[in-house]
C-alpha cells in the first residue's frame, strides 16, 4: 500500500471516527445523581449546627518555634552542576529561599494580611467549611453580584486576595459601579481551614455539593461562579447539578468535552484542522501532538502520585517544610512558563514575591492539610467516583459561559470545541499573558475578564426575561 493511499485510508478513517463519536457525544445525557454522604465522625445527627461562625486566622507560637526549628536543621540534596529547575526545584534557589523562610519571612504580618478580609467558617455535612467573604460597601439601591470563586490544588482562598479588591471596588480599580461583586472564597474540605473528611470519598462533585448547600446558607439564590484547575470542575459541577442558582460561570481552565471526543477532535484536527474548527493559531497550540505530549508527561509526575499513592508521600510531605515547598512551589516555576525551568530561580521572582510564595505553602504547613489536599486526587480519580467526574466532562452546560484562554496554561481548548459543552458561551478570551495561577500572577486580566463576561451575562438574562 502507498504512502498517499495509507494517507488517504486513515484520513477518511479519522472523518468516519469523528463523526460517529460527534454523534454519540451529542447524545441526550442525564445529570447523575449524587449521594448525599455525612463527611464528619460517625452517623449524622438529628440536628446540625447550621450557624456562620467568624474565624481568625491565629497560629500558636509553638507552631512556629517548631516550624523554626526544623527550617534550622534542613538537610539538602545534592545537585548537578549548572541544573536549575529542569530536575525540580533548584537547590541554590531552595537554599536561598529556605534563608529567606527563616531569618527574613514574618508570618504574623503575612496572617494580619490574611485576616484583612472577613473569614468565616459554618458546618456542612459534618464539616467545618472555612471561607473568606468580602461584601462591597454600596450605595443605597446599588446591588453587587455575589460570585463564589472556587481555588484548586496547590492552590488556596490566598490565592485570590489580589483578585478581591478589583471585583469588590471597582471603583479604585479601573472599574465602574456596575462592575461590584460580592466575593465568597471557599477552601476545598481538606485545603487550608476547612476541616479534612473523615471518611473515604469526597472529590470534586461532592465539593460541588457543599458549595450549593454554603451558597443556599448564606442566603444566595443568583450567583456566578469562576474556577481554574480542580475549580473548574467543581463549578462546571455546581452549574450541571443546579443551573437554576448558576447566573455564569467563567473559567480560567477548560479541558473540552468528552474524552473520547476531545481525542477523536485531536486525531481528526491533526489531518483536517478546519474540520474540527481549529484555527492556524489554535493548530500550532495543539500540534505536534507528540511534543505536547512529552511535555504534559514531564508536568505531570505528582499526579499519578497523588492520585494513587498519596499517603506514601505524604509521610515526606507534612514532616518537612522544605519538602512541602518544592513540592507545591515546583508547581509555580514551570505553570507559569515552561521555559522557567531552565532559570536559577525558575522565573518565580519574576511574578511572585518570596512572601507569597512562602505564605501559600503557609497555609498548608500551620493548618497540617497538606495530606489531605492531595488525596484529592486520588478520590476524584478513583473508579467509584469515575462516571459522576465523567458526566461533569459531558454533559452540557446551559448557562451562561465564558472562557479565559491564558498562553502558559497546561491545557489549551480551542473555542470551537469549548462550545461542545458551553452552550452559550458568550466569551473567550485569548490573553495576552497568564499561566495557571493566574488570578495571582495577573490579577488585573482576570478581574477585567470576570467583569466583562458579567456585563455580557447581565444583557443575556435580560433578554431571555423579556421573551418570556
């Protein structure tokens, strides 16, 4: 058989697979039923305590001294002459920031910057649900739209304190009246201050859950959603389970539609781009697949890790700080940029501050949940929970949408695709710089994003009620 007629026969071949997947993946699905489980000790009471409590972040001073104590006594690897961050974190840069972490870093003025916002905590389905919440000052008849903004992992409800002010007021930020936001920053169950479930189960459909009841109790019955990483899924959740409360939903990570149609997109693209919709540009994102590929393989050790293994390193991972650091901040190097890893400090100076590096990781180290934030993974992934995470990947998404396309985020979904499951999605933005974390490495961007799909939602809504 000839070059051109193989060519020909696996062309066709792809057409043939496509369409028929196409078709199978347009088919009418139904929003899975997700079983109500008590996440606390024991059986669930008659009553629970359904009071909003305030908290404030307040670690003890032997915490400290311990934490001290063994930033002291850090035993460092060897390293490779002339290797920065192509292995993991670098080890001049680790001895330098350890330096830094332990005779210049002053956690009691990075917690008096945490508790500039209002913190709350409330029980939900036996957990203790911690959460930041920052109502705007309004003028009489003015109303802010409330919007939940849901963090991912290794990321945390810090990550968004540089987002806050734009959203909540606009006014000093570039903003109008009409660009006011109420923000509510949860932390995952296990993330932070929200208190660890206590029994096997709980991923991301089931945050879903406790952030629909949180909302519910607070009073919310309109509100928009935003997520990137395990955030997108959980609000793609929240708007699946009940679009009803779901006004918008804006992500910052979108990974398509189906599995087995986003692949067959990916294998008919790479023969017929214009069939599947890809422009020039998105072509040159997605291809060569063999080099995204290898690259997403290099990104994505941890992950196999901690969606198998996760208490085997975690025995590492909440016993040493400086191996909880290169862990989550490995993350912050190559997420941002790829090309960060070939830097002495893997390009983290070049958008964050050693403080907000070290206050993230923070987080994780005086609340102890570093374990449990990453066992995430293995519960999302776990084949109990599989077809509730796979219908989250396929069933549509009515409500309205839009998508911020950042240039060194993992995953790149052309907007063709995106419309697969967002159904009326009503922007996508292609910007012009961002990576993963980026509502903290352009805080700017992302609120403008946020506020311009919220104006474009608004319109949408109010035509939809004048036609009915």
């Amino acid at each position: 058989m000839s070059y051109k007629t193989s060519f020909g026969f696996a062309s066709v071949a792809a057409i043939v697979i496509g369409l028929l997947v196409n078709h199978i993946a347009h088919q009418p699905l139904e929003v899975p039923e997700i079983e109500e489980i008590y996440w606390g000790k024991g059986d669930r009471p008659l009553h629970e305590d359904k009071t909003v409590r305030k908290f404030v972040i307040n670690v003890s001073d032997d915490v400290l001294a311990d934490l001290q104590h063994r930033l002291e006594r850090t035993r460092f690897p060897d390293n490779f002459h002339g290797v920065h961050f192509e292995y993991g974190f670098g080890l001049d840069y680790m001895k330098e920031l350890v330096s830094y972490w332990r005779d210049g870093y002053n956690w009691k003025q990075q917690q008096a910057l945490l508790n500039s916002f209002d913190h709350y905590k409330t029980t939900i389905d036996g957990l203790e649900i911690h959460f930041v919440h920052v109502k705007p000052r309004l003028k009489p008849g003015q109303k802010a739209k409330p919007i939940l903004l849901a963090h991912g992992w290794p990321g945390s409800f810090f990550e968004f304190y540089k987002v806050i002010p734009f959203l909540t007021d606009p006014l000093k930020h570039n903003g109008t009246e009409d660009d006011v936001f109420e923000a509510i920053v949860p932390s995952i169950p296990g993330f932070g201050f929200s208190q660890p479930a206590s029994k096997p189960g709980l991923e991301d459909s089931a945050t879903a859950v406790l952030y629909l009841k949180l909302m519910e109790r607070l009073g919310f019955d309109s509100y928009y959603v935003q997520g990137g990483d395990h955030g997108s899924v959980i609000v793609s959740v929240m708007a699946m389970l009940n679009p009803r409360v779901v006004r918008g939903i804006h992500l910052n990570l979108f990974t398509g539609n189906t599995e087995t149609a986003f692949l067959t997109k990916l294998l008919v693209g790479s023969v017929f781009p214009s069939l599947v919709g890809l422009s020039t540009e998105d072509y040159n994102k997605v291809y060569p697949l063999w080099d995204r590929f290898l690259w997403i393989l290099s990104e994505t050790g941890y992950l196999h890790m901690q969606a198998t293994r996760p208490h085997t390193i975690g025995h590492g991972l909440v016993d040493s700080p400086v191996g909880m650091a290169a862990h989550i901040l490995e993350k912050y190097s190559t997420w941002t940029n790829p090309t960060f890893a070939h830097l002495p400090d893997g390009g983290l100076g070049k958008h964050f501050t050693k403080d907000e590096l070290l206050t993230t990781v923070m987080i994780y180290w005086v609340s102890g949940t570093v374990v449990s934030s990453i066992r995430l993974y293995r519960e999302t992934i776990s084949a109990r929970k599989f077809p509730i995470i796979s219908a989250a990947h396929s069933i549509p998404i009515e409500v309205p949408s839009a998508v911020a396309d950042f240039p060194h985020e993992m995953f790149h979904t052309p907007k063709p695709w995106c419309r697969d499951r967002l159904r009326n999605m009503l922007q996508y933005t292609t910007m012009p710089r961002g990576g993963h974390f980026a509502a903290l490495e352009v805080p700017d961007l992302f609120a403008q994003d946020i506020r311009d799909f919220a104006r474009k939602a608004e319109t949408f809504h109010s035509k939809a009620k004048e036609q009915t």
